[in-house]
C-alpha cells in the first residue's frame, strides 16, 4: 500500500479498531486538520447529521463492549457533551438503562449539543445537573467520558479538572468518546487527564492518543469515520507504525542464499564494565537474520566468547575494520570518556572514506559524546554515513541544546527537528516511540511495545535489531520503523504470554522477535 493515500472509509455508524498489524497504513491527523474535514462536512451535511453519526456510533460501539447494567454519562458544555447526549439517547430509546449527569448549563451549549440535550429530554432519558462531588449510582457498569473533546488549549482547571479527579476514582470502567478528557489530541500531554479503558475517536485517529500520557489514558482505540471520505490534500501529522509502513521493504529470504547475503554488523562499545550492552544488541541482531554479528569492545579485558550465543565474533575494537562491515552499530555500553570519543571520531572518520560505506545506528554514549562535542559532530556530517539516531527524551534534549520537558511537550516536533539538524532517520523512544526521516513531512509513532520496555538493555537490543535489519539492505527510515515494531511486539507477546511487564529482561526479547520477523517474511501480521 502506498501510505500517502487515506483509508477506505467505513459505514456512518461503524467503527474499526485501531489494530498494530493493521494491513492498511492508519493516518493520525492532528487537530487543525480534523477541524478542516469537520468545516467540509457541516458545509454540505444537514444540520446535526454529524453529531447524529458520532452520537449513532457510540451508542452502538457503548452496546458492543459494555455489558448490562447502568451507563452512566458525563455530559460537557461543548460538543463532546452532545456526542455523549445522543448516544444515551439511542441507549434509551433500545431500552438501555442510561443516565446522565449534565456539568454545565445546557442552556448555554453549542446549538448541535443545545439540540441533543432537547432530543433527550424530549425522549425522557433521566438527566440532571450534577456537581463532581455527588456520589456514584449503584450499579454502574460504565462511565462514558463526554466531558471534553479535541478543542482543548490548555491544562483542563476548575470544574472540568475536579471531574476529570473524580473519575479516577470511578467504581466502573471509563469509556471516553472521541478522545479521554483532558488529553491533547496532538501531542499526547494529559496532566490532568482522564484514564479510559477504551477510546471512540470520531473522523480520523489523533497523535496523542499513542504517545506520552495517551496509551496510560485512552487504551485500546477504535476509530469512527462517521462516513466522510478523506481528500488527498489532507495530509496526516503522522501514520501509526506498523507492517504497512515497512512491509515491502523487508529482506527477501532465498534458498540459494549464504551467511554474506545477509551482511555483516558490528557493535562497538563495551567499556570497563558495560561489555553486556553491546552483547545484548548482537544477541538480538543474530535473532533478527545478521549474516555475521561481530563486537569490538573498547573495555581492555573484554570476553573472547559469548556462551550463550557461541557464533558471535568478539574482538578487541583495534581488531575491526569498518570496510569489512555492511552495518555498524556504535554506541551501546560504550562510555564517554576520551578513548570512547577518539574510537568514536576513528569509526566516523574510517566508515566514511569506505568504497562501499556502511550503513549506521548511534546509540547511547555515541548520541552524548556527539551532543557535547561540536567538532565529533562535524566528522559525522563530514562522513557522509546514511544513519540511525536512536535518542530517549534526555539524550534527545542534550542533541537538540534544550531540556527534556520541551522534547516532551510535542515529541512529533522534537523527532522531525532532530532528523533534520542531524540529517538522520531518529527514533525518539519512550512510550509511542516516534520515527522521523529528514525531508518527510508525517512520521510514524509507534502503537506496540508495554512497560516491560523500561529496563536496563532494552535500548541495545533495539540498536542491534535496527541494525541487523540495515545489513540486510533495508533502507534506514524502514529498517527503524520494523526493529521499533517487531521489539514492541516482542514485549507484547512475552507479557500476554505471562513474562512480566515486571521483571521481564531485555535478552529475552530476541526470541519472540525472531519468531515476529521470521512471520513477517512470510506475509503475515507478526
């Protein structure tokens, strides 16, 4: 699929779910756009028909996922209020026990909502204004979240926030609609912000419902067109990462084939102390279909095999040549000290004057040791080396010369800054890890992986699988945008199989992303 080109749309009042493997590229359009598709539609849609869609598809997504017993629903003074009206109205009239608690006068609503507010009243659903302290009603079996929708400017505050407290205190499960109260739709920030257990995003998917606070507060998405067709001209903020993205660019597995097609890596870092690092990343690089692994430690007293994986090469790093390797990766356990700055500059220097230059990953130390020194970063761009950067929010910060509360504020613009400064495809990592390539106005935020990813090593073994995938000639923005996946989609599969998200290791996720690629190649969903 090409993924510049939108998704079909679906019937008025369905709804899909935003699926990892989805086979389609899904689209994230950020707020100015959906307020653009919205302009489109009420210019030729009757009145009301688009709050009358949205309001139809909750109320039939409500009956889907929750079970009998009371729907309790929290009406807003906007338009999400009214979505969240009509939805109890339609639960009503199907004979659903609903109610609705009113948070704002709906005197004073927009004149869609103002209309649901009438329609229910006149169709005798119970409501009534309510104040966040008033207790919860026996028997709920949810919560619907109609408080705020995408139009939010600023940190929810007063009454809105002391809602947004107060269902987090919910007996019931909360189900938010069109997007969890309190979230930016665009960048993920949700301090305050309400944490459902599943989200109906109506039009299009939005960014911050997959990275920073938007996994924590929406859960699983499912994604309502509402019947409106997508034109060309409206491009996404960004796609959700997955095999649509990087499929077609996948290595082709021939029987004719030898350990040479595949290339040849090497990991170099390993300083005193830290030689498990770069092992970590070559165990998963092997996992990941490597021809040959090879690692250069910097440490003196380095390991001359790895039992565990005994087809690894292990040498001291003076015993390596750049021109020999397909891939490097650089960085891993390598530490910042002047003989990791001089390897660094040496690797940079040597790589970049090859015939045949390797393809890079930079990693950890290597992304610090280049934020702090001008003339490192100079060799870099000097070498030419097409690369990968892969920063968490700190080492981001330190590249880009800012804090790691502006890389948080809008982690899409972070990624595509440091893409273009550092002429590189960069994966921002965290939760929603984004990819950005220089000169691609959308990038990809990553929708696999869970918090058993918050573990010592789990950074190298995404820099070996990167890797592994670029000595196999996958180009860099594809080869980020697969390791970022298959080593999300390994967590996933350890954790629904029992093994964490606590205590789970970074050396166990090779062997469920073998099994995810070895998948992949033969044209399943992973």
């Amino acid at each position: 699929m090409n993924p510049t080109q939108p998704c079909s749309p679906i019937p008025a009042e369905g709804w899909t779910a935003l699926a990892a493997d989805s086979a389609q590229a899904i689209p994230l359009y950020d707020v100015d756009t959906i307020r653009r598709i919205e302009n489109a539609a009420f210019a030729r849609l009757p009145s009301f028909e688009l709050m009358s869609r949205a309001g139809g598809a909750a109320a039939g997504w409500l009956a889907q996922h929750v079970p009998e017993g009371l729907l309790l629903f929290l009406a807003g003074p906007g338009n999400n209020g009214g979505d969240a009206l009509v939805a109890a109205t339609r639960l009503h009239q199907a004979g659903r026990d609903v109610r609705v608690w009113l948070t704002a006068d709906p005197s004073r609503m927009p004149a869609d909502a103002t209309r649901a507010w009438q329609e229910a009243s006149a169709a005798g659903v119970p409501m009534a204004a309510m104040a966040a302290t008033a207790a919860w009603p026996a028997g709920m079996a949810a919560v619907v979240d109609g408080l705020l929708g995408i139009g939010l400017n600023r940190a929810a505050s007063g009454t809105i926030a002391a809602w947004i407290e107060r269902l987090a205190q919910a007996p019931a499960p909360v189900f938010a609609l069109d997007i969890p109260s309190g979230l930016f739709a665009d960048t993920g920030a949700g301090e305050p912000a309400v944490r459902a257990c599943r989200t109906l995003t109506f039009l299009g998917a939005k960014p911050g419902l997959l990275t920073l606070d938007g996994r924590d507060c929406a859960g699983i998405v499912d994604i309502a067109p509402l019947g409106l067709d997508f034109p060309p001209a409206q491009t996404p903020r960004a796609w959700v990462n997955g095999p649509a993205l990087f499929r077609d660019a996948l290595p082709v597995r021939r029987h004719a084939a030898n350990k040479g097609t595949f290339g040849s890596l090497a990991i170099i870092g390993g300083n005193t102390g830290m030689t498990g690092a770069p092992l970590l990343g070559a165990r998963a690089a092997q996992c990941l279909g490597a021809g040959k692994v090879h690692v250069g430690f910097l440490a003196p007293s380095a390991p001359a095999i790895d039992p565990v994986h005994p087809e690894l090469m292990l040498h001291s790093l003076t015993d390596l040549a750049p021109g020999a390797m397909s891939a490097l990766v650089i960085g891993p356990g390598m530490g910042t000290d002047p003989g990791a700055r001089q390897a660094l500059a040496q690797w940079l220097e040597d790589a970049g004057r090859c015939n045949d230059p390797p393809a890079l990953v930079l990693d950890a130390d290597a992304l610090n040791l280049l934020a702090g020194d001008a003339g490192l970063a100079a060799t870099l761009s000097a070498s030419g080396l097409s690369r990968i950067m892969t920063p968490h929010p700190l080492e981001a910060a330190r590249l880009l010369g800012c804090n790691v509360a502006a890389v948080q504020r809008d982690r899409l613009a972070a990624a595509s800054t440091l893409a273009e400064q550092w002429q590189a495809v960069v994966v921002l990592k965290g939760s929603g890890s984004v990819i950005a390539a220089p000169g691609t106005p959308a990038g990809a935020i990553n929708p696999t992986g869970n918090a058993a990813l918050a573990s010592a090593g789990t950074g190298d073994v995404l820099a070996g699988m990167a890797g592994a995938l670029l000595t196999q000639d996958m180009p860099p923005l594809q080869a980020a945008q697969a390791a970022v996946w298959i080593h999300g989609r390994a967590a996933d599969m350890l954790v629904a199989n029992g093994t964490g998200p606590a205590g789970l290791a970074a050396s166990e996720l090779g062997i469920p992303a073998r099994t995810i690629f070895n998948a992949l190649l033969r044209g399943e969903a992973g």
